[in-house]
C-alpha cells in the first residue's frame, strides 16, 4: 500500500512537470502546479482503489495518472488575450 501511494504521487510529480516545462506561459506557479500534480495523482489512487477493490497496480496507477492530468487541464488558463468588449458597444 506504501508503494502504491508513493507510486502514484511520484507518477503525478513526473506528470506536473511535464506541464510546467511544456506549458509554462499557460501556467500559474510551479509550485503550485507540483503540488497540484501530486494531489491528483493520490487522490486517484484513492478512488481507484475504492472503486474496484482489487484493482491491480497498473489499473491504480491509470486512475491516478487520469484524476492527476484532469486536476492539472484545471490549471490551465486560455492561450490568446481575451477580447473584452465594454457593455455599451
């Protein structure tokens, strides 16, 4: 079970790095990005494992891998400038 865990918060490290090098324009504070990673990534493992109770280590590793990416797409903010426009025009 320790294994598992520190599997899955190192799988949502490597994963929220991979973001903030690809991504950093697009991103807040690494920081914040890192830790956010990692919180999917245990936080997936959690579910996986309580959802299917004898889940394997890939299919755990999985779960984490698809709650961590979809925390961190949260992050993400728009590519281009907004175009604002005042309430009057």
């Amino acid at each position: 079970m320790l294994l598992e865990a520190f599997s899955s918060a190192l799988l949502g490290l490597v994963l929220a790095w991979v973001y903030a090098v690809r991504l950093p324009h697009r991103l807040p504070a690494r920081p914040l990005v890192l830790s956010t990673g990692v919180a999917g990534g245990l936080f997936g493992a959690f579910l996986t494992r309580t959802a299917v109770d004898t889940a394997g280590f890939l299919l755990m590793l999985l779960g984490a891998a698809v709650v961590s990416v979809a925390s961190l797409s949260l992050l993400l903010r728009p590519a281009g400038r907004l175009r604002r426009h005042s309430a009057t025009a």
